[in-house]
C-alpha cells in the first residue's frame, strides 16, 4: 500500500510570520522594513533649477543593521559593504537589493545614499528606523541637486569623513567612485560671472549697514537666514538668501533709523542713541514702526551693541561705559499686553570694568550656547592691543567675569567695525583691510582661565578691491545639502552698491556659473 504524503497545514502560521511577530513582540523594526530592503534603489538625478537630468552623477550607498548584540559573532551592528555606481545619459541609477538572509531576527536600518556631480552641491538622502523619516529619503525616486552659485561653495565639494556607528566602529561612507567625481569637479570648476569679493550689488545704492538673522518674512513659518543690508542714501532695507536670491523685506526704512550691523538671532535698530528690538517676535511683516521695544534711556548715545542669548552688551557715552541688559524671548516671558521688555542688569566704567580707561573700539561675541561664548570687546593700541571677554555665570545674581587677553599680532591702523563668528573675531580697519582674530581657551587651572587672542588672517584692502574702509561687518554661515555641511562666511558692506562676502579665511567669494554635464 503506497505511503500517503502528509499535507503541509496552510492554515497556521508559517515559520517566517512567526518570525516576525516575534520580532514585534519584541519591539524591533526588521518585519516592517524587510520588503524595502528587499527591493533595488532606484532612482534619477536632475537639476534642481531645471529639471534636467544629470549624467555622470556618482553615488554612494552605506547600510548598516543594528542587531543590537544578536548577530552571529555577538556584536552589536552588522555591516553591508559599501554600494557605488553613476548614472547614466538618463540621470538613472539602480543599486541591487540585499542578498541573502537577515543576520538577526530583531533589527533596526540605517541607510545614506550620497550623491555628487561636477558643478553641483553634494546631497545625501537617509532611511533610519526608529526616527522621524529624513527630508530625503532613500527610496525617494527623484533626486535634486542644487547648482553651486559662488566659489565659497566649492568648499563643499569633500569627502564626507566616516561616522561612528553605537559601536564605535566607522561606517564607510565614500568609495574610489566618489573620490573620482570629487576629483572631476575639482578639474571642471564652474567659470566666475561676476567680481572678485562681490555677494550681491544694487544700483545706486550705497549700503551702510549689514547684518545676518534668521527669521521669517512670513507669519507662522519656520525661520530662515537671511543678509539684510540698509541703504544709507534712502534708508530702505534689502534682502538676500545665503544663496544670493534677492528677497522682498517689509521692514520700516524711516529717516534716522539705522540697522544694528553684526550676527544676530533678529534684526535691530538703532535710532535716537537707543537700540529697539521686536516687540512680538513673529515675521519681518509684523515689524512696523510701532511693533519695537527700545532698550531703557542710555547714560549717553549707545553706538554700539551685540546680543547673546537672552542678554545684550552695549557700548555708551562716547564708549566710556559699558552696559548689560537682560532680553524677555520674544515668544515667552513677554512682559505684560504681550511686549517683551529689556531691563537694564548694570551699567559699568570702561575702566573699572576693564582696568584701562582707554574706550574699546567695538563689542560683538563669539561662540553660540554657553559656556564657550563671550561678549568681545577690542581695544587697538600703537603699541599692544587688548580683546576683553566678558562673560556671566548664574542665572540670579548674574556673576560676571572679565578677561583681559594680549592680542598676538597688530592692528595697524583705527578699528572701523567687528563682529564675530564661533571661535574668533573679524575686524575692519581704516586702511581697508581685513583681520581675524582667533580666540582659544589655553589652559583652565584652579587659579582661572587662560585665554588666547592671535591674528591669524590678514586681506590687504587692494587685494579685494576695496572702494574705501569698511562700514559694517556680519558673519554668516552656508549649509550645504550634507547635515554635516557648515561653513562659516564674513560680509562687509564699504559704502557703496555692494555686498561683499569672504570665506573665514578671508578669501574673497565670487559669483560663479556651472557648466555640469547634463542628459537629453
């Protein structure tokens, strides 16, 4: 009598959708990704200005599965080799699946496609379990590449380095393919179209003031930086993006009222010896001459101010005294009927502050969050130069404590403006050149804190062709299309149509043209 197969029962769960809910049971991810990582990457690379496709675009994709201690040998991450491939006459790229099973049963992706072109910006796209979904993402099917406008964001075309996974252990990122379109673009840069040092001009203008912020020009949306520039002939306000678009800017422009120049979280105004902030905070449209708070009634005319955080340090009479005043946020701790206030915290000598009666020449600050930021202020002298920074501790009484650091290296002539970035100062002096500053923590002891204050960087004013001295200085910064992309950048103003911009090395920027490599 032949044997009767045995039926396999269908009606139970199978062995992998046992699998699965386990891995649910246990709070992993893998079950609910499983088919993405089983599908190819596909994709097309295009011009984000006009859409068309871009050939020869390398890209690069990294993957590493957290196992979370459940792979074979024990260890924490499982890694997959690293994917490189380009696209082709179309703009399309196709990265093969995952082959194989998975290294555990519990587990969470992490996935970077990186992408370059000649005459591009880099960008990266990201697929991560167990966080918000990227603003690009893996298996978005479209990619858009911004063309490089100014030679300042030739400095985005690098490697980006290896980054530490939970173990430690570095996760590839770039490979030979990547290396090659790096060196591609740098062979194939795109051709100037405007002057050396020149961010963006006006005709007949003749800017005065410049200053960088991010806010909103609309109500309710997420704050952008913008560069503000005031024309000092008719007292009218433009705007640009980092990226040179030219922006409309309902700001007031009354006579007398002048733009506090300098990095600042919101714009300022000076009229009167006085400086006024929002009321309300909000969008650039709410900002009408009756919606600014002006700080309390100076000793003398203010004539010069910078913000950190919550509070502001103002230069007064004549720069023999120095004031600090506490800023309410412009969205909570508004004083009451809903303005904010400012408060004056003290009001001080320069020489007793400072022990040297002699009047700093500017105040701005360095860093961003405390406790690596301090208020700045320089003191030029023919013979020793001096950099304060005045710092404070304690939330109440506010604990102030002041540095006198030696400037390593001259100023040679009068100092006509300053203003600082996240680890160092740039100065404006009357013969048209440029400065920076780089200021360090050299030693901390029991006995206090050492600091170090050095010139580091010096642009004669012929060599950037500068009209006359500087009137205003603003540092800024540029993000790329790479979270880890952030470069500081410096704008100057000299009383003419121009907005000048340079690179924290003092290189002049210049507006450029890409010719990039385009499909049909």
């Amino acid at each position: 009598m032949p044997r009767r197969r045995r039926r396999r029962d269908r009606s139970g769960p199978r062995p992998v959708a046992l699998l699965c809910l386990l891995a649910l049971a246990a709070g992993g991810a893998g079950c609910r990704y499983s088919v993405r990582l089983a599908a190819p990457v596909t994709g097309r690379v295009v011009d984000a200005e006009t859409q068309r496709p871009i050939a020869g675009a390398a890209l690069t994709l990294s993957r590493v599965i957290d196992c979370g201690g459940r792979t074979p040998d024990g260890s924490d991450n499982w890694y997959y080799s690293l994917v490189e491939t380009t696209t082709g006459a179309t703009g399309r790229f196709w990265i093969a699946s995952l082959a194989g099973r998975m290294p555990c049963a519990v587990w969470r992706r992490y996935e970077e496609l990186n992408i370059v072109a000649p005459g591009y910006l880099p960008t990266v796209a990201t697929d991560a379990d167990g966080t918000p979904p990227s603003a690009r993402s893996v298996r978005a099917g479209s990619f858009a590449l911004r063309p490089i406008r100014y030679r300042s964001e030739l400095d985005f075309l690098r490697r980006p380095a290896d980054v530490p996974a939970r173990n430690g252990l570095p996760l590839p990122r770039t490979g030979p393919v990547w290396v090659g379109a790096l060196a591609a673009a740098r062979l194939r840069p795109p051709r100037p179209v405007g002057p050396p040092g020149v961010f963006a001009s006006r005709a007949a203008a003749a800017f005065e003031r410049v200053t960088t912020a991010s806010y909103s020009t609309i109500p309710d949306v997420a704050r952008r930086p913008w560069v503000v520039a005031q024309n000092g002939l008719t007292g009218a306000f433009h705007a640009w993006t980092p990226r040179g678009d030219p922006s409309p800017l309902p700001m007031p422009g009354v006579a007398g009222l002048s733009l506090v120049g300098g990095r600042r979280e919101e714009p300022a105004l000076l009229a009167d010896g006085r400086v006024y902030l929002p009321a309300t905070g909000g969008s650039l449209a709410d900002l009408g001459p009756d919606r600014w708070v002006p700080q309390p009634p100076p000793a003398d005319r203010t004539v010069g101010a910078a913000t950190l955080g919550t509070f502001m340090a103002t230069l007064e009479a004549g720069r023999r005294e120095v004031a600090l005043y506490e800023v309410d946020a412009a969205h909570g701790g508004q004083a009451s009927g809903g303005r904010r206030g400012i408060t004056l915290e003290g009001r001080f000598a320069v020489g007793d502050l400072f022990g040297s009666a002699a009047p700093p020449d500017c105040v701005t600050r360095i860093g961003g969050a405390a406790p690596d930021s301090a208020f700045v202020f320089v003191q030029r002298a023919r013979n020793q130069s001096q950099v304060y920074l005045l710092r404070g501790f304690g939330d109440r009484p506010l604990v102030l404590k002041v540095h006198r650091v030696r400037l390593q290296g001259s100023l040679p002539s009068s100092v006509t403006a300053c203003d600082g970035g996240q680890s160092g100062i740039y100065v404006a002096l009357a013969d048209s050149s440029l400065v920076r500053i780089d200021i360090r923590l050299r030693e901390k002891t029991a006995e206090g804190e050492q600091w170090v204050a050095e010139v580091t960087r010096t642009l004669a004013g012929p060599s950037w062709g500068a009209p006359q001295p500087v009137r205003s200085l603003a540092v800024g910064q540029l993000t790329g299309d790479r979270r880890e992309d952030l470069l500081e950048v410096l704008y100057a103003v000299a009383g003419d149509d121009a907005i000048y911009r340079f690179t924290a090395d003092l290189r002049p920027d210049q507006r450029l043209e890409a010719e990039p490599p385009g499909g049909p």
